[in-house]
C-alpha cells in the first residue's frame, strides 16, 4: 500500500510539474535581427500596430501571391496544417504560417511586423481581414480618410477617386510597387474607378506601402500609389 501511495504522490507531482511548466512557457523572443525562429507552441500573434499594415501570402516570401492584407493590432491564429510552422523563403527570412477563413497564409515572421499575442485558456480563432461593407450609395458612404502616414488603407467601398493635382501625372503599374512595368500614366484631375478584379482591392509592396486596383474606361486593371499626395476620394 506504502508502494502505491508513493507512486501516485510522484505521479501527482510529476503532472503539476508539467502543467507548471507549460502555464508558464517563456514568449518566444526574436533573435538580433529581429527575427522569430521558433513559435514555442505559441499559437497567437498580434499584428505590429503600424498604420500600413501586414500582407499574408500563399507561401513563405514575397514571389508568392498575396491572399489577405492585415491592419495593425489583427490577432493572428497559427495554422494547424503545415509542419514546421516557421519556414524560410529563399534568402533566409523566416515566415510563419497562420489561418484565414480556412485558407493559410504566410507572414514575415520578425519582431517589425508581429509579436506574441497573449495566450488565452480557448485561444480564439484567427482574425481574419475586416469583410468589405455591403455596398451603398455613395452620398450616404463615409468618405476614405488617409492615416497619418497619408496612406488610403480601409477604403470600404468607395469606387471614385482622382488623381491630384501633379505635375507630372500619376504612374499605373501592372502590379502594387515600383518593379512592376507602368501601363497606363494619368495626368491631373483623371477620374479612376475602383477595380472589381483585383481582391482586396488595395494591396502593400515589397516595403508595405499600400497600392491601390483601378480601371479608367477600357483599361486595364492596374495599381497606383494610395497616399493622398497621389491620389483623392471624390463623389
């Protein structure tokens, strides 16, 4: 009976240990550069709270196509599907696979753009981007405001804009950066509508600066810079 009762005391204490342990496992830390290797069974990240917010790609590294674009403060969910959880995209920077409304998608896993989210005791499911609001009558939307970085980011759906009163015109791009071959050129005062082939219709560079998805008459879909000093809503 002595012998039972020893083995289950060291069982006990054997089982609070762990639950010990894993109540308070260490929040992952970047390394120098800044960049997580490992999630430490982390499974919540939050989004840095920087006004350009955080593209969320197919696979890890910017050729991949982008699925979703998050503002700062999103809570992310680590995806369940994938194994290593942190992969690396061929220059040696580490992206860390989350989900969204049941699709994966890769971010840049350093210290810039994520960090640990507190972890709670039914970890909630992964923030996805905001859902675009129903479309309304344009005199009744909110007018897009610009942050205070001058970005468009949340345009909901606001279709008119303009370009402004530049000199030298305003560069389309077949796609959201400066790489990207120029299709079109606007000159001041052109009115371009929203794109409705391009989702989300406005997306970040390489350097997370927002672009945004137009059309003017027959053209084709093409991206230009969403600052106000480019660009303006109009009704």
């Amino acid at each position: 009976m002595d012998k039972i009762r020893l083995l289950v005391t060291a069982i006990t204490a054997i089982t609070t240990a762990s639950l010990t342990f894993a109540a308070t496992a260490a929040e992952p830390r970047p390394d120098d550069r800044g960049n997580y290797r490992m999630t430490g069974g982390w499974t919540r990240w939050e989004v840095m709270p920087d006004p350009v917010g955080l593209n969320c790609r197919k696979g890890p590294g910017t050729e991949f196509d982008l699925v979703a674009a998050f503002d700062g403060k999103t809570i992310l969910t680590v995806s369940p599907d994938y194994a290593p959880l942190i992969q690396n995209d061929p220059r040696g920077n580490p992206w860390l696979v989350v989900k969204v409304r049941n699709t994966n998608c890769f971010v840049r896993a350093n210290s810039a753009f994520i960090r640990p989210a507190a972890e709670t005791a039914s970890a909630a499911p992964a923030a996805a981007p905001a859902a675009a609001p129903a479309a309304a009558p344009q005199a009744t939307a909110t007018m897009p405001q610009p942050t205070e970085a001058g970005n468009y980011i949340n345009i909901g759906s606001w279709s008119k804009w303009q370009v402004t009163n530049l000199q030298n015109g305003l560069n389309c791009r077949q796609g959201p950066g400066v790489e990207f071959p120029v299709v079109a050129a606007y000159d001041a005062g052109t009115v371009m509508n929203l794109s409705g082939d391009r989702t989300p219709a406005v997306q970040n560079d390489t350097i997370q600066k927002p672009w945004l998805a137009v059309k003017v008459g027959n053209d084709n879909t093409c991206f230009v810079r969403s600052h106000r000093v480019f660009i303006k809503p109009i009704q």
